[in-house]
C-alpha cells in the first residue's frame, strides 16, 4: 500500500511541476533571440533626464495617476502648463487638477487642508500663499492650462488636490 502512494504522489508532484512550468526544456523551432516589447500597464514616468521645456502637458487619469512626475524648467521664465483629464469620471467623483506649491512648502500639509475645501474645488483658502498657481478642477475629457513663472532655481512640488489623490498625483518641477 506505502508504493502505491509513493507512485500516487509522484505523479501529482510531476504533473503539478509541469503545469505550472517546472524547469523542463523546451523546443522552439526558431532559436534566434528576438527582443519581445511588452507594453506598459501605466503611462511612462518622466525620469530625472527630462529635457528643459517651457510647455508642460500633463494628463491625469481614472486610474488617480499622472503621466509625468518630473519635468525641468527655465527658472525667470513662464511656464505654460496644460492639464488633460483623459479619464471618463466626473469631477465629484474623480476630479483632477494641479496645484504647484511654492519652493519649501509641506505638500502633506496642503494636501490635509485640502481635503477639508471641497467648496473652493479643493482649494485651501488658509495656505493660498503657498500656492504658486493651480487649474481648476476637471471632469473627464477637460482640460485647462495655467501660466506662472519659477523666479528661483529649485525643485517645486506639484500635486492633484483632490481627496486622497495627492499620495499617487504628486511630482517636482524643477527650476535651474
């Protein structure tokens, strides 16, 4: 009866290893390597190397992510910022905006304040002096631009202002 449940258990062991891909080779009849592209899940995510630009478009999605979290600017010149909600939400449910807070201020700070302001849009009244400029609130499909200018080198944070949004939609504008 023990080898009868000896060979029981090897055979599930075996074909619970190659079901699930175990380690067993595998013949293809084309042996050239060839990259294979996948796509990403999310939009790409503008890394440190982001070139100088003046124009910044930003989208923001129902998915409470932005396309980019970094970009470089000019410091003493206008910045031109769009921000396209390329999601389908209204704005009470996910609305998105952004909000460039001035060099040095505490983006967690502003982000619990915020949530307190739903009748200015998400705009704390008490720390408009730590707001640089900000879009107004969009539902999916909008879009709004902003012009302000950086006037000293830096990083600036910027952040969706929208309840629980700005622990994803958060990113640095940085002056040289």
């Amino acid at each position: 009866m023990n080898k009868f449940r000896l060979s029981v258990f090897a055979v599930i062991a075996s074909l619970a290893l190659f079901s699930c891909g175990g380690s067993g080779e595998r013949k293809t009849e084309n042996t050239a390597t060839t990259p294979v592209e996948t796509k990403p899940t999310e939009p790409p995510v503008t890394s440190s190397s982001a070139p100088l630009s003046q124009d910044i478009m930003l989208e923001g999605n129902d998915q409470m992510r932005f396309n980019a979290t970094e970009f470089r600017v000019k410091a003493g010149e206008p910045v031109h910022l769009t921000l396209k909600h390329v999601g389908t939400m209204k704005k009470d449910v996910m609305g998105h905006n952004v909000v460039v807070l001035k060099m040095g201020s505490d983006l967690h700070a502003f982000d619990t304040e915020a949530i307190k302001a739903k009748s200015t849009d998400y705009i704390p009244k008490s720390l408009n002096n730590e707001i640089i400029a900000h879009t107004k609130l969009l539902s999916g499909g909008e879009s709004d631009s902003i012009t302000f200018t950086l006037d000293k080198p830096g990083t600036y944070e910027f952040l969706c202002s929208f309840p629980g949004h700005a622990t994803f939609m958060k990113g640095k504008i940085i002056a040289e």
